[in-house]
C-alpha cells in the first residue's frame, strides 16, 4: 500500500507523521485489496480537518472530519475508514458468492 501524507498550512512534524504512518498501515487488516492512500491534514477556521481518500480495487473512499485536534479528527477518519472497507469488502465477498453459485 502506498501512503501519502501530506500538511496544509503548516509544516509536519516527524511524530505525526509517525503516528498517521503506523495506524494508516493497519487498515489492511480490514481490507487486503487497498491500492493506495492519501492523507491531507490542515486547518478550516478553528477546527483540524483531515481528508483521507483510499482506493481500493473498483472504489475509491474519500473521508473527511474535523475536530478540535488532529490525531482525533484522524482517529474519528480511520474509525469510519475501518467501517467503510469492511462493508466494501463484505459486498465484494457476497457478490462473488452469488457469481459463484449462479455458476
């Protein structure tokens, strides 16, 4: 899976980076065909927002939250990510189950 990571406004620091790498790189758990992954962090106003777009094999998942703090509007983008590709990831199984058994 490729990772981008990328800082609006504002200048990355090395432990953020660490911190979106090392839980970005978990959710292939919930999905193994993941292509690639963007990750923008930036300000709106007062809130952190963090944009997240996966693409996974005939999708493509864009997200987006905002909070008061960036690892937790992060956090609340990877929580939906995780819910997002299991459903992807169950209707792919279901309709190769019912290709399979229409066969």
């Amino acid at each position: 899976m490729e990772l981008t990571i990328t800082a609006r406004h504002f200048k990355l620091k090395e432990d953020l980076r660490d911190y979106v790498e090392e839980k970005s790189r978990k959710l292939s758990r919930y999905h193994d065909g993941i292509l690639d992954m963007e990750v923008l962090l930036g300000w709106e106003k007062q809130d952190r927002v963090v944009d997240m777009v996966i693409n996974v094999h005939n999708k493509r998942i864009v997200l987006k939250e905002s909070s008061e703090d960036l690892r937790k509007s992060f956090d609340l983008a990877l929580d939906k990510a995780e819910r997002q590709l299991k459903r992807h990831k169950a209707k792919n199984r279901a309709v190769e189950k019912d290709v399979i058994n229409s066969a």
